[in-house]
C-alpha cells in the first residue's frame, strides 16, 4: 500500500538525517587540535619536571582524628625531585619522585599513527599545555601528602626495565618521615597494562601512624586525537559504579555543575575516550570514598578516591595498595580486574545483544587470525540465524513484485476512486495471499543485531590498527581509496532492484537516490562496518535473487 511505502521512504529520510547530524556533530567535536600528548613538534622528551602548585582543593579531604598527633610534612623543594622510567615489554612509566605521581605513559604495543611505526601510543602525559596524571599519597592524621607539601622520595636508579627473564618488575621509592620508613611500591607484569601501588610503612616511632591511601586521576578537558572515521562521538569523560548503577557516566560538562561523591565497598573510578582507559581500583574488600570534582577556576578535574584510614601501631609494619589500570579497553582483561570495569567498553543499551557478538568476532579471530576475514564469517553466520526471516521478507517482497502489472491495472481502473482502490488492493492480497507487511517485520526484528555490529565494530580497540588484506591496512578507519563503500553502494543499488518498484514515479525516484546517499556517508563510516554491510548485502542479494527467480517462475494461481 502507497502509505506503507511512504512510512518506510520516510523512515529512511530519517535515518539519512540523523547520520548526517551525527557526521556534522563528529566532525565539529574533532577538528584537529593541538595535543601535546599526542603531536612529536609540541612533546618533550621527557614530561615537564616542573610540579603543578597544589591548592587545597587538589587533593581530596580527610577526616582528622583530634586525638591522634599530627605529623608534620618535611618540607622540601620542588627542584630536588626527579624522574623515574619503569618500563615492560608493554608499558613506559614515567614517575615523578616528587608525590611519586605518574606523570607518562606510553602503551608500547599501540601506535600513535599506523603509518609512523615508531611512536607508541601516549595515554597519560604532564606538559606545559596539557594534564593528564595518576596521582596517589597518604593523607589523614600523619599523611605524607597535604596541600603545601607533597614528598619527595628517593629512588636507587632513574630507570628500570623488566629483564628477558623476568615475568614482574618491582619498583621502590622511599621516604623518611621522622622515625617512620614509607616505600611506595610499583609492582608491574609482563604483558599486563595493569600496575599496583601499595604503600609499606614501617613505624619505629613510639606513637601509633595513622593515614589513609588516596588515589587520582587529574586531568584538564583537551581532546584526544582525533581519528579519521564517521559515526556516533566517542565518549570523553569518568565514568565509575555506584551503588545504583553499575555504570555510571560523569562527563566534564556534569562535573562543572557539581561534585558527585559516594561510598562504596570496592568500586572504580576511570577516565575513558575512544578505544582507551585510565582507572583506580583501591581494595575490593573495603568500603572506599569516591569523590570526582572540578578543582576551583582552572580546567582541571580530579576523580579519585579514598581508602579507610589504617593504624599502625608503634614497632610494627602496615600496607595500604590498590590497583592502577592504564591501556586498551580489553574488556576480558577489565572484566578480571573489578566487577563491572568491563562495561567501559560501551555498548549502548544493546550491549546485551553486543557482548555475544563480540564474544563470536573475537573467538573467530583467534582461530583465523585477521579481523577482515573475521568480520565476513561473523556476517555468513548472522545472515544464517536469520536466513528463515529474511526468506520471508524477500518473499514478501517477489510476491509484491509480481504483483505490479495487476496493481497498475487497478490504479488506471480506480484511480479517482481512492476507496474503491484501496478495497480491491485489499482484495488483490486476500486472493494471492500476500501481506504487504511481510516485507518490513523481518528487517525490523534484524535492526537491533545491525546496531550493535555497529558499536561493536566502532569500540573494540582490536580492531585499531587491524589490517585486512591490500590496501585496508586498518579496519578502524575510513577506506582511503572509497573501494569498499563503492562496492555497497553498487550492491545496495542491485538489491533495490530486485525489490518491487514503487508506483508513485516521485517514491521510485527517491528509491533510486538511496544508493547514492548511503555510498556517500558510508565513505566516512570505519572500513570493518563497511566490510560488514557489503557483505551482507551481497549475501542478502543471492538469497532474493533465487527467491525472486522461484516466485516469479511459478505458475500463475488460477
């Protein structure tokens, strides 16, 4: 029925102006922008050594225990602190003595660019410009860390690496604070983006120590660099669990308006953007304060938290750790470190539907061994869960085709009588047994699958930098020669042809414009999903064309 055609001609106007939306708000949101810490012209060697001024608000509060005696900080000069490389087969860390904060990252086995196979991906970096560290000390009744003074700890060498035979590196700074020895402890795996932090304190005074662990990431609201594809804007900003939602997003425009704090046994706080994460996870078993704010006037945010306070008495050790994670959202490997830290990797409200098709993608990779080839058997396998369904459709569809002549003779004998024709189209369908629904049910119940192929296909970090075969050297962005999404415009045009041509002459025009449209926005779409919809519509259109080739050969019903 025309309304019908309308509705769906409609719907996919719709469709072409949301994507176009979503291209115009992508790009705006990722105009190139100076990144110092990602462009080599404006990056140091090494991070600034200049400590950023802590203000009162920098570092998070305390409750003081009146009877408790206050420890006062050494203070010490800024200058005397130093830098600290640790690096694994997987990560370069670079620590600030002063605070022993992490001021750089590197992840060794990610890339800036595919093309500039040298420089490693930098996640956290402190410029002149730009903040985005990983803070952590000891606050409380006889913290080390308070806003005037942070320590400065001693380290043996000023860099270390994890040796061919070695599965862990270990790492340890000291402090003297009157007669109690502090170690600040970085504990570092092969292969592991993971890094543990722990605090070993030795009191040999004669009074008994009291401190809690905080732990933060402190970070300005610069962009990322942008990458080359089109689709929905990656998201920047925290994110955390709370004791209502498993995952909960702040981004820097909610912590403007104010500070969010809860308290939760275990939990995690992060920063996430597109493809990677930084991220806290004090103990597990303790109840932790989590606080994420905007630091006074400047543009800087802190989202952290704070452990429960510990006593050490007097002649005897104590610890306080957590965990600190910085590098790919591999979501099996967050899955590991806490509850819940694996939805970071954001499948939208679909991610029911997503989790097992990225199970199947990944465990189909791991026996072929690239993500092209992988992406084409993960779209056979879904175009073979819904073969009976889109057998329906496309049946639908020949039937409705082979209809036409008879449809346009009842459009030249009614075609001043909209009732009369609409009854005997009515009747047409009775007669032959076709419903004009038949065709859009199916593709309806297919719609979720396809959005979350897309969100699968646009946040799994294994697929930045995945090469296919030729001239597709990486699957996460765009094709740069547009072969890929030429093919689907031209697959999406034979497929169309093969659908029954809409009476109205303006209706058949706009069908015919669709191929276009889509080919070109999907030249901006990352090639993996393009990859996808082309195979499918050449899947989709042998299993019509045979369909159609059956219907249409059939005898006529008498």
């Amino acid at each position: 029925m025309d309304w019908q055609r309308s509705l769906l001609i409609g719907a996919m106007l719709v469709v072409l102006y949301m994507l176009f939306l979503e291209w115009n708000t992508f790009q705006e949101a990722h105009k190139p922008q100076p990144d110092n810490s990602m462009v080599e012209a404006l990056v140091p060697e090494t991070p600034d050594l200049t400590p950023a001024a802590e203000s009162a608000s920098d570092l998070p509060e305390v409750v003081v225990d009146s009877n408790t005696p206050q420890t006062p900080t050494l203070s010490v000069e800024p200058t005397k602190s130093r830098l600290v490389t640790i690096t694994t087969d997987v990560l370069k860390v670079i620590v600030d003595t002063h605070g022993g904060d992490i001021v750089r990252i590197e992840l060794l086995k990610h890339l800036t660019e595919l093309e500039n196979s040298t420089d490693p991906f930098i996640l956290l970096n402190r410029t002149a410009t730009t903040t985005y560290i990983a803070q952590s000390g000891l606050i409380g009744p006889n913290g080390t860390d308070t806003s005037k003074n942070r320590p400065i700890f001693a380290a043996t060498s000023d860099s270390f690496s994890i040796a061919a035979d070695q599965q862990s590196l270990q790492v340890d700074m000291t402090y003297q604070q009157g007669a109690v020895s502090i170690i600040k402890r970085y504990t570092l795996n092969r292969g592991d983006y993971l890094l543990d932090v722990s605090y070993l304190v030795d009191n040999k005074s004669d009074q008994p120590w009291k401190a809690a662990l905080f732990g933060q990431i402190k970070r300005d609201s610069h962009q990322p660099q942008a990458t080359n594809g089109m689709g929905m804007s990656p998201y920047l900003g925290a994110a955390l669990r709370t004791t209502e939602e498993n995952y909960k997003k702040l981004d820097f425009e909610d912590l403007q308006k104010e500070a969010f704090k809860e308290n939760l046994t275990g939990g995690w706080v992060a920063m996430i953007q597109h493809y990677f994460i930084s991220a806290w996870v004090p103990d597990q078993t303790a109840v932790n304060h989590f606080n994420l704010r905007k630091l006074g006037n400047q543009d800087l945010y802190a989202l952290g938290f704070t452990s429960p306070q510990i006593d050490v008495a007097p002649g005897t050790t104590g610890e306080l750790k957590a965990s600190f994670y910085a590098g790919p959202k591999d979501q099996y490997r967050l899955e590991e470190i806490s509850p819940y830290l694996d939805l970071t990797v954001d499948y939208g409200w679909l991610w029911w539907v997503a989790k097992p098709i990225f199970w199947v993608l990944y465990h189909i990779q791991g026996l072929i061994g690239n993500w092209g080839w992988s992406i084409i058997l993960l779209t056979v396998l879904i175009k073979l869960a819904f073969f009976k369904l889109s057998a329906t459709s496309y049946r639908s569809m020949a039937n409705m085709r082979k209809l036409q002549p008879e449809m346009a003779r009842l459009k030249d004998l009614y075609g001043d009588d909209r009732q009369k024709l609409s009854q005997e189209t009515m009747n047409l369908y009775k007669r032959e047994k076709v419903n004009p629904m038949g065709g859009c049910l199916p593709i309806l119940v297919q719609m979720p699958v396809f959005i979350s192929l897309y969100w699968v296909l646009f946040e799994s970090v294994e697929l930045r930098h995945a090469p296919w075969i030729l001239w597709i050297s990486d699957l996460s962005v765009k094709d740069p020669y547009f072969i890929l999404p030429l093919l689907m415009g031209a697959s999406m045009f034979v497929q169309m042809r093969l659908n029954p041509t809409p009476p109205d002459p303006t209706q058949a025009k706009i069908m015919q414009m669709m191929p276009i449209a889509f080919t070109f926005f999907f030249m901006f779409f990352p090639a993996g999903l393009v990859l996808y919809w082309t195979v499918n519509n050449l899947l989709s259109i042998a299993q019509q064309w045979v369909i159609t080739r059956q219907i249409e050969g059939a005898p006529a019903k008498k």
